[in-house]
C-alpha cells in the first residue's frame, strides 16, 4: 500500500491520527498499511474520504498487482 503511506505522510498524519478518523485500532490501520490485512471496500471507501480521493486513486495499482 505504497500509495496509501504516501499520501498519509503527505498530509502529514500519523497512522495513529487515521486509525482515530476511522475508529479502528492504530494495530489494525497498520497492517493495512504494511499488506498484511486485506481491506473491505466499506473501509477503503472511508479511507479514501479522509484524503478528499476515490478509492481507485488510493488502492487501484495494489490490486493491479495481484494480476485477478
């Protein structure tokens, strides 16, 4: 999820400060952030709206990787 920790350092949030907006545990944020939880769309979708962007801006070459 490269994109995703580029675009949170962007705006200068630290992972904890996200995990908060999205009531889920700082734990949990970071594992989606290091790939080691997979993500639902419901929680992309809130993700995505913190930063103002669409889910595909955030997460689309992650899930080109895996070559569905």
């Amino acid at each position: 999820m490269d994109k995703l920790k580029e675009t949170r350092l962007k705006y200068l949030l630290s992972m904890k400060q996200i995990s908060q907006l999205l009531k889920i545990s700082p734990a949990y944020y970071c594992q989606i952030e290091n790939n080691k939880r997979t993500l639902s769309y419901k929680l992309a979708l809130k993700i995505a709206g913190i930063f103002n962007l669409k889910p595909d801006d955030l997460f689309y070459d992650d899930i080109k990787k895996l070559d569905l």
